[in-house]
C-alpha cells in the first residue's frame, strides 16, 4: 500500500487528480470506479479543469459510481446521480451512454444489483476505483459488520452516517436510511484503488483502515488485502498514523527512483 501524505486539500486533489488522468492517457477506454461525497470534489475539479486546459480526452471512459441513496429519484438534487452530474460529467466529455449509478428506484432492488455486478464483469472490470471514507471506516456505504465477502446490495445506513450526511439535506429527517452500495467484495475485484481522506475528522478511521487490524468493524480496512493500493491523504488525516515518517520516506525514494528511471 502506498501512503502518499499531501499538505493540504488542494495538494490532495491534484494528486489523486494525477493518478487518474495517467490511467485514462495509458488507457483512452478505462473502466473508472467513481465515489461522491465531499472528498472528492477537489478531484472532479480539477479532472475537468484538465480536460478544458489538457486535453484530457474522456470520449471513450466508462464509469461505475459506488453507490445511490434508495428511493431517491436521480433528478432530486442531492441523489448521486445529480452529484455526478453536476460536479464531474457535465464538465468531460464522458458519453452519458458510458456511465453507470446504481439505480435506488429500481423496481426489484435484487435483481439491479445482480444486473449491476454483470455490467461491471461485462465491461472488463473496473481498473481504478476512487474512494472517499466515512467516519466510521466505510466505503462505499458498507458500513460496519457489512461482509468483507459483499457484493452490490442494498445497505442500511447507521444514525452516525445519517447525521454526517443531514449537511446536504434541509434537515435529517429527509436522508434516506437505506442506500444501494457496491459490496467490499466488489470494491476489491477493482485493479487499483484509490482513497482519499481530508481533514482531522478522519484521522481515526484513516488510522484503524491502515495501520489497525482487517476487520468488517472497519470496512476500509480491506484495503490492507488488496495489491494494489494509493491512499492519499492530508497531514490533517494522517495525524494520527504511527509510521507517517516511514510512508514518507518511501514516497520520497519512489519520487527518487522514478526521476531515475525517468518515467
Ligand atoms: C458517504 C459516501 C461515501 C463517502 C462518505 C464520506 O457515506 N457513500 O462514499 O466516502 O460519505 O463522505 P465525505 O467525503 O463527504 O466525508
């Protein structure tokens, strides 16, 4: 696992930001694995900011968002479907015809996620799945006890989520209490994953998912099983890592061993 420490927010986004655009130039036709949330939007930004000024070319990506609030209709305005819309796919030139959302108004919930997992299959498999976590160690919305084993399901959400999540709605009665999420299973089929995390809110679940035990308490923790992995974090949400000398040190050789080889 590579832990890639940034002063701040900006510095965070462009990193991450970077990672991405380099997997859509070695591959015009990558199959991206998208989150919402704050997080994430310094990345969006900046991701349409290099296709404006870079010529990042998004004609031939395909996406996968990791999840949808249930029964929330795409057109409200905060359902994911609108997020995405609104703070990535409106600014690329992505084919609408190439993204997916989960659907929460799906009729039968159970066959939409089995239909949901086959077109991730269909499509080659997601090659970078961006990932935000929630306070309580989650990804996705799979939230503590869900199986390290799931697939895309529908998720109860905890009160704790519900609460952090009330900021985006007029008041918490209105959050949905259960969302459609790809599983921890799913998440760890992808080639390469990429977590970001900002801000001192984060720093305990950022220090249970990396430097505590693999357990479905914290589902970010799964991570640690998988082989290719880029977490990307501010010092605020890495403060309270014990080896943050160490990931640093190793951040600097790899900048070193690069510059090297010249890539
Ligand atoms: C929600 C989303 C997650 C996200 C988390 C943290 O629960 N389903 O994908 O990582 O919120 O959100 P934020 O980035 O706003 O802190």
């Amino acid at each position: 696992m590579r832990v890639i420490i940034e002063t701040d927010y900006a510095a965070m986004s462009r990193k991450a930001a970077g990672i991405i655009a380099k997997e859509i130039r070695s591959k015009p036709n990558a199959v991206l694995g998208l989150a919402t949330g704050s997080t994430p939007l310094g990345v969006y930004h900046e991701l349409v900011r290099m296709h404006e000024k870079e010529n990042l070319d998004f004609s031939g990506v395909r996406t996968f968002n990791l999840d949808e609030y249930y029964r929330l209709r795409p057109d409200h305005p905060e359902s994911y479907h609108t997020f995405m819309f609104k703070n990535l796919f409106d600014g690329i030139n992505v084919n609408p015809a190439n993204v997916s959302i989960p659907d929460g108004m799906a009729a039968d919930i159970g066959l939409f996620c089995e239909s949901y997992e086959r077109r991730i299959k269909d499509a080659g498999g997601v090659d970078i799945q961006l990932l935000g976590i929630g306070r309580d160690g989650h990804i996705g919305f799979n939230e503590p006890g869900s199986s390290l084993g799931s697939r895309t399901r529908l998720k109860t959400l905890t009160e704790e989520t519900i609460r952090d999540n009330a900021r985006f709605f007029d008041n918490e009665g209105e959050v949905p209490h259960f969302a459609v999420t790809m599983g921890v299973g799913t998440i760890l089929d992808a080639k390469k994953l990429l977590m970001l995390a900002s801000g001192s809110n984060k720093a305990r679940a950022v220090r249970d998912a990396i430097e505590g035990p693999v357990s479905a308490q914290v589902t970010a923790s799964v991570l640690q099983l998988h082989p290719n992995v880029m977490v990307v974090l501010d010092e605020e949400a890495a403060s309270m890592l014990s080896r943050s000398a160490y990931y640093i040190y190793v951040e600097r050789m790899a900048e070193k061993f690069e510059a090297e080889a010249g890539t």
